[in-house]
C-alpha cells in the first residue's frame, strides 16, 4: 500500500486544532478554529479527493478520538468523509485504546513501524494518516511516507503542534500538484526524493 498524509496546516506549520476552538486544546492551546474563517468550496472538493482515494486509515489514538464522535453518526449516503471512514478499515494506534468501538478498526500497538512497514508490504491500495501529528513525525523520519498532501492556510498561528518538529529527518520533495482556492489556501502534492546536502 502507498502511505500518504493528509492534512491542514498553518503558513508557521501548526497542523493542532484547525476546525474548532475545542478540537484539541491539549498542551493549552486556545487558538482552535483558525481555519474555519478561512474554509471555502475549493477546500472542501480538496478534501473529498483526498477520501476519494483511500483504502484504509492509519490514525493516531488523538485524532481517533476526535473523529469517531463527530463522523460516526453522518449518514454515509450524505458526505464522502463520513462512507469513508465509517465503511474503511482503520489501524489505530494506541498502547491504551485496546476496545476500539467504531466499525472495522484494528489496534496496533508494540512495535508501530514494523507493523506499518507489514502494511505496506500489501500490494495495492491507499492507507492515509490524517491529523495524528505523533504518528506522521514518526513515519516521516523513518522515511515510510509516500506522498504528503498539504492544504496551506494564510494564517499565522504562532502556537501549536507542528508537522514537522524542528529535529526533523532532512527531507526534499518533488511537487506533483498545487491549486489555489478562492480564499488563497494552496493545496499540494508532495513526493519525498532523495535529499542532497547540496540543498541546504
């Protein structure tokens, strides 16, 4: 399977809390919400490509959280998102989280890399990771990710988790497509290359 993450971001970088005040609040953060000024149709036919191709969902125990209560109940005839996520397998990983109830979710737990790289190894099909910024470090670093696909935001948060930590694996990428929205929010498609020293 090819591994792709998908995900909202900051112009600074913050991936935390982008669609409400009270979608993630850990570590104090109280700059939720920041996109919602922000969202328009453009975004929203961004999103609904990126759910048209997935296979299945790799998520981290977090964002788990924060979707199932809010897509869960979506009538799956209504929205691409929710048939998505509600008919798809899902991978969860948590150490804590043993009795997943959301439909078609699978625990993985111990060794995460080793079990992603298993998942990998399937021959065909798209596994996502959306949010779980933990989860998409880790698989950055250890050079698991396939493609990233990036809606940019005009904002400036200042505060907040971050896709890339400042301790990040040195990475280039190839980008394979961009489009700008009414309201000036980039979409693009990444590919990781090989990187040179000679970038930096």
């Amino acid at each position: 399977m090819r591994l792709t993450v998908n995900t909202f971001l900051s112009l600074d970088g913050v991936m935390q809390g982008p669609g409400g005040a009270d979608e993630d609040p850990s570590n104090g953060f109280a700059r939720g919400g920041w996109l919602v000024p922000l969202a328009d149709d453009g975004m929203e036919e961004v999103v609904a490509g990126w759910f048209r191709q997935a296979d299945a969902f790799l998520l981290g125990r977090s964002t788990y959280q924060m979707m199932q209560p809010y897509w869960e109940p979506v009538p799956d005839s209504s929205d691409v998102v929710a048939r998505s996520l509600n008919q798809l397998p899902k991978y969860l990983v948590s150490n804590t989280l043993t009795n997943p109830t959301w439909h078609n979710t699978s625990v993985i737990s111990g060794d995460v890399l080793a079990a992603v790289e298993q998942l990998k190894d399937r021959p065909q099909g798209e596994l996502q990771v959306h949010g779980s910024h933990q989860l998409a470090r880790a698989l950055h670093d250890a050079g698991l990710v396939d493609e990233y696909r990036l809606l940019i935001f005009p904002i400036v948060v200042g505060e907040g988790k971050r896709l890339f930590a400042e301790d990040a694996a040195p990475s280039s990428f190839l980008v394979t497509g961009s489009h700008v929205t009414k309201s000036g929010t980039v979409s693009l498609s990444l590919l990781p290359r090989p990187f040179s020293a000679d970038e930096m």
